[in-house]
C-alpha cells in the first residue's frame, strides 16, 4: 500500500508497503491501547502501563494545529497554581515480546488485535513524519510488490483504523485522567522532555477501569505534579506557578526523551 497522501508532513512520498509478518513490532515496546482495548489487554491477564506527559498553553512552540490535536487527547489538571494539560496514554507491556505473540513470532489474537498494531508502521499523530528508519519492519517489507486492489483496500483499511484510533484518543482523553487521579498516578513528565512511567497493578487497574463512570471527568483539585529534568528547561518554566516533583520518583520510572 501506499499512504502517502495520509501524511501532509511527511518529507517525502512513501514506498508501497506490505508486511511481512517477521513479528518485530511486537517485541521490546509498549503498544499504546485505547482504554476498551486496554480493559481487554488486562481481561487476558497481561500488564498494562500507563505513560503521562503534560504541557502548558503558554509555553506551546508556534504550531497552532499540533497544539490543537494535543488538547483534543488531553484533559486539564491543576498543578500548582497553574492549569495543564495531561496526556494518558495506556500501554500495553510488550517487553521483551508481546504476550500474545506465539513462538512462530504470529499474533495470538489477530482477529482481535488493537488498533495501533493495524496501523503499524504507519504515524497516528498527523505531526509525526514517518520515518522509514525509524521502524522495525525490514527491507522487503517496503518492496514487495502487490495488485492495485489490494493496495487501495488496504489504504483504505490502515486510514480507517488510524481515524477510529484518533476518535478514542479524544473520547477517552478524560476519563483515563479521571482513572489516573483514582489510582493516584498524578506526576507527570513535562512533554517533550520525558514520561512518567507507571506500572500499575494489573488487578488494581482493571478494577479501576471497571468502576470508571462513562461520564468521568477530572476534579480540577489542584494534586498534581510535573517532573522536569533538564536544567534549562526548567529555568524557562520557572515563572509559572507550578507544582514541580523535586524529589526522586516513588512510584513512577521518568523515562527522558528527545524532543
Ligand atoms: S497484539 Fe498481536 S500484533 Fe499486537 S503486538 Fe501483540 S502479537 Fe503483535
Ligand atoms: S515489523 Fe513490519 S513487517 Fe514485521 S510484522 Fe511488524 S508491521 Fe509487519
């Protein structure tokens, strides 16, 4: 298939594409899922991580639109004496390997498999470019030949399932804030510069998820913190009345990242 035309910021056109089913996406990361496929996840008995971020409408970088998307799968907080914006994201531990995947490197629940892994190697977020380089998929994945039908059906599928992944993220953005407050996960890694990573217990996340009100929304309580770990940016935040966490985490991993 061919995506090309999904990706304004993509630098240049895709190459065809068809996987091989060689299983390398399935081992050694975490697979972002919607909170319906994250209950699922943790019904089969395997873990399941949550990795929060937050930023600050005044200290967003010049690009209206990606803001915009941000705040759709975001919920605001109060940290401090400052209002942010908290991303959740529930993750599926694939580390070393997925659970599901059998020892023939297949995937044990195909049919019902989450929409991420549909979707893979090609970008959710509309601002990320894709990047060939940066995927496990192997040469021949980005070579192998295929009929034009079936190219544009699976055009049409991947771009399917990418919108119905966007639509959860912003149906769910709240209510996975609400269930964060309720497990008391309320540290979260300034985005761009890290993750808070936490690792629930699986019995104690899934009985949250079940008791979350569809409706559930986050008390504006003024509990949260934000983790900053490199020394300029935290100076350039230091005007803002926030809620920093100084101390070593307790009971997160902050996983740094590049911006
Ligand atoms: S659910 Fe299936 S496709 Fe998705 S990571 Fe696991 S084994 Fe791979
Ligand atoms: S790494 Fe690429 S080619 Fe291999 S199974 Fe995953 S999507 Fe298919």
């Amino acid at each position: 298939m061919s995506l090309s035309t999904q990706f304004a910021s993509s630098p240049s056109p895709t190459p065809p594409f068809h996987c091989v089913g060689c299983g390398a996406c399935c081992k050694g990361r975490f697979i972002p899922l919607t909170l319906a496929e994250a209950q699922q996840w943790l019904k089969r008995g395997h873990e399941v991580a949550v990795l929060l971020e937050a930023f600050e409408v005044s200290t967003w970088p010049q690009a209206p639109q990606a803001y915009a998307y941000n705040v759709q799968r975001s919920a605001p907080v109060r940290c401090g004496e400052q209002t942010l914006q908290v991303t959740a994201i529930l993750a599926g531990q694939a580390i070393p390997r997925c659970p599901n995947l059998g020892g023939d490197d297949r995937c044990g629940i195909y049919a019902e498999r989450p929409l991420v892994c549909r979707i893979y190697p090609m970008e959710i977020n509309p601002f990320i470019a894709l990047r060939i380089s940066d995927k496990e998929c192997p040469p021949e994945s980005w070579a192998a030949p295929a009929t034009l039908a079936t190219d544009r059906a699976e055009e049409r599928e991947v771009l399917a399932n990418i919108e119905r992944s966007r639509q959860a993220d912003r149906a769910d953005a709240a209510r996975k804030i609400a269930l964060c407050q309720d497990l008391g996960l309320t540290t979260a890694a300034w985005k761009g510069n890290g993750l808070a990573i936490y690792f629930p217990l699986r019995d104690a996340l899934l009985q949250a998820i079940e008791r979350l009100p569809a409706s559930a929304s986050p008390r504006l309580g003024g509990d949260w913190q934000v983790r900053v770990v490199d020394t300029a940016l935290r100076e350039r935040l230091s005007g803002l009345p926030l809620a920093f966490d100084e101390g070593e985490p307790l009971n997160y991993l902050f996983h740094p990242v590049s911006a």
